[in-house]
C-alpha cells in the first residue's frame, strides 16, 4: 500500500457547481453576505454534491474510532489506561454528551473498535467485530503497530468508509474515543508541522495537571525523536507514533475524499489524521470541514497548516465527536437556506419605463412623454 496513490484518485469538489450555486445565491431574496458563513457552507455542500440548489442533508452519520494508547500508561491523560470500553460502553447506553445529542438530533452512531485492551466479550460484536490489535505500543519507546498491523488499519478506514457511502450516508461527523489518543496525535502534528514538543502539547479532553502536563510533553519529545527519521513515509510514521484508531481515521478520511463524501472533522485526532491524509493528498482538506475549536495547541497548528477554519468555538472540550455533532444543524441550515430561499423577482424592461424618472413626479413624465 502507498498512501501517495491517493493523490491520483481524489478530485476537487466541482468547481463550475460552486460558481452555478455563487450565481444562485446572488439571486435570493437575502442580500449577498447578510447570512454569513451559511452562504459559504450552503455553496460548499453544492460543489460537494454537484447539485444546484444544494440538496438537504438528510442522512448523517456519526463515525466513532476507538482504541486504546500504550502511551497511557505514563500517566499523560485524565482517564486511567486501558478504560476506552468504558468510553464506548457510555455511549453505547446513551449516556456520553455524543450519544444524547446524537439522540437529539436523530443521528445514527456508529462505534468501530480499531484496537482497544479488553476482552471483546465485554463490548457487542458489531463494535469489535474490526478491530486490529489490543492496545497500541508506547510510542516515546517503541512502535505503535508493525507494518502490517498498520495496513490492515488503514484498510479498515477504508473499508468503513465506502460502507457508508454505499449506504446512503451525505455527511459523516468524525470522532475518535481513545485513552492517550491526544498524545499520539499531538506527536503526529509536531512531526509534521516541524514543531517542538511543547509547542502542542494540551490537556486533553479529560484534562489533567501540571504534572501529568509535563510527563505528556516527555513523552511526545521522545515520541518526536522517532517519528522524525520516517516522516517520509505516512505509513511507517502511522506505525511508529500512532496508533490503530488513527490510521483507521486516516484512511477513512482518503478514502471518503475519493467518494465525495463530507467529513466534519472534531478535535485533535481528527485534525492529526487530516493532517496525514493531506501529506498523502493535498486535494482532500476540500472535502472536510473542521466542526469546532477543542482548545488543544495541536489542532489549531494542524487546521491552520489546512486552512480549515471551525464552524464553532464554544469550548467544548470533551471531544468523542461532540463538538463536531454540534456543528452538524449548523451545516443543515445551510443547505436549508440555499435550497429554499426564494429568488428575487426580475425586473422587466417594461417594468423600468413605467418608473417615474428621478426627481420628477408622474404628470411631468407624461408630458415629457406627450412632446
């Protein structure tokens, strides 16, 4: 497998579409620019979809990668290692903020189990059914996949990916559910944007001190310094510092580029995994909107690397694709607005001579026009 080969199979969301709905929206009865960022998403969903008017988005899909981090287990996260099942059984029940605003909104979830550390016994078969390995190796000492572990991951994004597409799904709000997944992704980012430790090390969604803030950032140093040598490879830097979950999302992410699919992407893995798939394809980002700010240093240097702007910035920092949902209605109402709005009624030539002349009442028009 090469990512690179991504590069040939995915286009641009069509160009001539975006310019036909750019017409289109000169023509609403609303004034050009009074709704905003709407007007950009409403033109952006067209370009997607090819249609003018945009059609509404009616079959989301929340798509949750989940795996657990042998990074953890230094201590660098607000959750203990090994708990990710934990994570995916709250949702599961319905009792985690993504799956009651995913009720809210009447929006599918779907959870894949890329490489979390339990007993599958413990989660439904429909969740473990995919997963890759059991845990993930400590990146600041060793790799987190071989290199086959690595491929089967990415397959499996893939693989997921075009299940959705074939299944009607028009927009996908991308999560990860993870224990240690912000250090590997902030190792990814570092690595890619050139950047040192430091410089992209937050608290994760979870949120930890001082010292748990400073036994992260050792970690990604020492994850840094092996992800270096391999940045020429977006696979063998997936292997060395990442993890199941995240070369899963990669692939996703490629994969749903090429059906010209959305993506709305949500906190620092996301960003991490988007950062790679741009590596591999630098037409991809067009196919992705980033759903909120998630305060983490990380994304923000990796968004701004994709000129991807968030919808939202509330700071909600809980991640597992919340921030992301919530930008979701968002989206929806534009494509509502572009759709539905109505256009101005054109003025006819004839309609221009029966205007009075400026300045002028209508006796003095009639007999300008009588002479």
């Amino acid at each position: 497998m090469n990512l690179d080969d991504f590069s040939d199979l995915i286009e641009r969301p069509d160009g001539g579409v975006r310019r036909d709905a750019e017409e289109r929206r000169e023509r609403l009865i609303v004034p050009p620019g009074a709704l905003g960022r709407l007007d950009e998403l409403g033109e952006w969903l067209s370009a997607a979809q090819q249609s003018v008017p945009v059609k509404a988005v009616e079959q989301p899909r929340v798509v949750l990668f989940a795996a657990d981090h042998g990074v953890a287990e230094l201590d660098v996260s607000g959750r203990a290692a090994g708990t990710t099942h934990e994570l995916v059984r709250a949702a599961l029940d319905g009792a985690s903020p993504v799956a009651v605003l995913a009720r809210r909104f009447a929006v599918p979830l779907r959870i894949v189990d890329a490489g979390i550390d339990c007993d599958p016994e413990l989660l439904p078969e429909s969740v473990v059914r995919h997963r890759v390995r059991r845990g993930s190796g400590r990146i600041d000492i060793e790799d987190a996949l071989t290199a086959e572990e690595t491929e089967r991951a990415v397959r499996l994004g893939m693989a997921i990916a075009d299940e959705e597409a074939d299944s009607g799904t028009d927009l996908v709000v991308l999560g990860d559910l993870s224990v240690g997944g912000t250090t590997a992704a902030a190792t990814l980012v570092a690595a890619l944007c050139g950047t040192d430790a430091s410089v992209v090390t937050g608290r994760g969604g979870a949120g930890i001190d001082d010292l748990a803030w400073m036994r992260k950032c050792a970690a990604i140093r020492d994850a840094l310094r092996r992800a270096r040598p391999v940045l020429g490879d977006q696979l063998e830097l997936l292997a060395t510092v990442g993890g199941a979950d995240l070369a899963a999302m990669t692939g996703f992410l490629l994969q749903s580029a090429v059906r010209r699919m959305p993506v709305i992407l949500d906190g620092v893995v996301g960003a991490a995994c988007a950062l790679v798939a741009q590596r591999a394809a630098f037409r991809a980002p067009d196919w992705w909107l980033a759903g909120q700010v998630s305060g983490e240093p990380a994304q923000s240097k990796a968004l701004d690397r994709m000129a991807l702007t968030p919808l939202l910035d509330h700071g909600v920092t809980v991640g597992e694709g919340t921030g992301a949902l919530l930008a979701l209605p968002l989206v929806q109402a534009a494509a509502a607005l572009a759709a539905e709005l109505p256009e101005r009624t054109p003025v006819t030539a004839d309609e221009d001579a029966e205007e009075p002349a400026e300045g002028k009442d209508a006796d003095d028009v009639k007999v300008l026009d009588a002479t």
